[in-house]
C-alpha cells in the first residue's frame, strides 16, 4: 500500500513539473513575441553576425500568402539548423530603375513591408538600393561575392520563379551548382494556389484594380489597406450629412479600383465601420481623384492625424448622380450594408 502511495506521489510531481514547463515554454514565447525587433539594414556593411543566415531574396511585395509560405519554411530551417533569419529585398523596385517612366504603383510601402515581415518573426531584413553596381552583378557574382562572402549564408530559399543578376543569369539551376562548391544549401518553394491559381502580386494588384476585394485579400492573407494623413478637403459631405475624412495616401501606393467600399477604420488605435470613395466626385463636378473616408459612429477632429483603412468589400463603381438628392439616396443605402456588414 506504501508502495502504491508512494508511485502516485511521484506521477503527482512529474505531471506537476511537466505543467510548469509548459508555462514557462508559454511565457518565454509570448516574451519573444512582444520584445521582439526586426533589424533592418540599407548596407551590407553595416550587418555583422556570428551566425551564419538562412535567407530569401525577392521584391516580397505585399507579403502575401506566397511570401509567406517561404517566410514560414525559412523560420522552420532555422530554428532546426540554428541560423538567423533574412530576407533580402530592393527599394526602390527594380522596374523604377529599368523603366523611370513607368507608373508602376506597389502593394505595400517600405514601412508596410518592414512591418509585415516584422509580424512573421524574421530576424533581419536587408533593403538594398537597386544602383548601377548592383544592378551589373552577373547571378555567380552576387552568389559569390554578397550571399557567401558578406552574409555567410548557408540555407537560401526562393520561390518558384524567381531569377536575379543581370540579364536574369541567376536561376535555380545555377544555384544548385554553386551550392556544392561554396557549402551552402539550396531549396525552391513551390507556387501557393488559390482556387487552382498561383497567388502572385501581379494577380493581387490586378484583383483590386477590378474591385475584387475579397479575392485579392484571399490571397494576401489579410485585409488590403491604405494609409495616409487626414487632410482638408472642400467638405461638400458635411452639407448632406455625410461628412469624410480626405486621406492624403503614398504617390507609390496602388489604389483599388474607382468606386465605393466598405471598410474597416483605424483612427488612434481604435476601429470603426467605414464607407470609403476613390474617385472624383463627378456629381459635384470634381477632377482630382480622392480618397474619402465616412467613419460610422464618429464625429471627432481628426485633421492631421494618420489613419488607417482596410478594404473589406466592394460597394459599387463611381456613380455621376443626376443631383445631390439622388447621391444621398445612394449613400443612405451604401450606409445601410455597411452596418450589417459582419467585420
């Protein structure tokens, strides 16, 4: 009988014990999660690490569920081979420098970026300029002389298509060459499919330029948003009772499709329902597009402030009215989905 008390007494203390490892495995991960800080770097030369990296290169714009999928295969490997993580990406974009004319508009802007990749827990994230130097690196020459010899990387990771160097002379293949000689690993994520579609940025921004809101968040993994600074604007809402906050957005910043959304609004950490316009109030006879925001529930000044709007459905196109009292009608209805919209 001894005995038998005895052997509880001991299955007692190791279920005790296992519970407070739990706990404090818990507590350490909620610690990395609050205090962690992505470290960001412009130069190479400003980076010094004793471990060596896994990384992944690419333009990473709008961080969608592709991105993703590398992001998350990149923290596994080095968490399991005891390597800091990195993605490698340009700003300016390329094409800004191949094409200056180009009006080439970008899903995120490098703050949206950094934040982003600093959400999925990578340790460092190199912005490299996209200059002349650069840009004449054949593909051997930037393994060679940034992979390896700056960054010590031992495991990189890159996506289904991708290519680099000059003339697109850097590829899979040649990877897999190098990797033998220079002792590193090389791996190649296969496409992320939605709906039989590989998610791309490309389909993203094409998505929300025909107002498929849903679709292009789908495919993100979150809601699409824009940011920007409360201006004044010629307060023509006010008059029918529908009074807009105007959002001075990024120039670089795509824009969905002209038309009316319903969207979800930050202002001061907090959220509210929205009816968001992007276009140039042709009923009024306005010609420069806008970004108008009607927040549901809220009546404060919030000139000047920086506000944030995530696109959650497509209302309808931009509407020439016959007259404000039709354009009102409009809005009463618009306002109507809204609030049975479930956020």
């Amino acid at each position: 009988m001894q005995q038998f008390s005895n052997n509880n007494s001991v299955k007692q203390a190791i279920l005790l014990l296992y519970y407070y490892i739990v706990i404090l495995l818990h507590y350490f991960y909620i610690c990395s999660q609050i205090f962690f800080v992505l470290k960001v770097f412009k130069n190479f030369t400003d980076y010094s690490s004793q471990k060596p990296l896994a990384l992944s290169l690419g333009m990473f714009d709008g961080v969608h569920l592709g991105h993703k999928s590398i992001i998350d295969e990149l923290i596994k490997v080095g968490t399991k081979n005891n390597l800091e993580t990195a993605i490698l990406t340009f700003w300016p974009h390329p094409r800004f420098v191949f094409n200056p004319n180009e009006d080439l508009k970008l899903l995120n802007t490098v703050d949206e970026k950094k934040e982003l990749i600093e959400k999925y827990g990578v340790d460092h994230l190199f912005l490299k300029e996209f200059d002349d130097e650069f840009r004449n690196l054949t593909g051997e020459e930037f393994v060679r002389q940034i992979l390896i010899d700056k960054l010590n990387v031992k495991y990189l990771i890159i996506g289904y298509d991708h290519s680099f160097g000059k003339n697109k002379s850097g590829n899979f293949e040649l990877l897999q060459k190098l990797s033998q000689e220079l002792d590193f690993v090389v791996e190649q994520m296969e496409a992320i499919n939605i709906h039989e579609n590989n998610i791309s940025s490309t389909k993203v921004r094409n998505a929300l330029l025909t107002g498929n809101i849903k679709e292009a968040n789908e495919m993100l993994g979150y809601s699409y948003s824009v940011s920007g600074t409360v201006v004044h604007g010629k307060k023509i809402g006010r008059t029918i009772g529908y009074p807009t906050a105007n959002i001075d957005t990024e120039s670089i910043k795509l824009l969905p499709k002209k038309g009316a959304y319903i969207v979800e609004t930050e202002v001061k950490g907090q959220q509210y329902k929205g009816m968001l316009s992007i276009g140039t109030n042709p009923t009024v006879n306005g010609e420069k597009l806008t970004v108008e925001v009607y927040i549901l529930d809220f009546d404060d000044d919030i000139y000047d402030e920086k506000i944030t709007v995530r696109f959650r459905d497509f209302l309808h196109d931009e509407i020439k009215f016959e007259g404000l009292e039709k354009l009102i009608e409009r809005l009463d209805e618009d306002k109507r989905l809204t609030q049975a919209f479930q956020f």
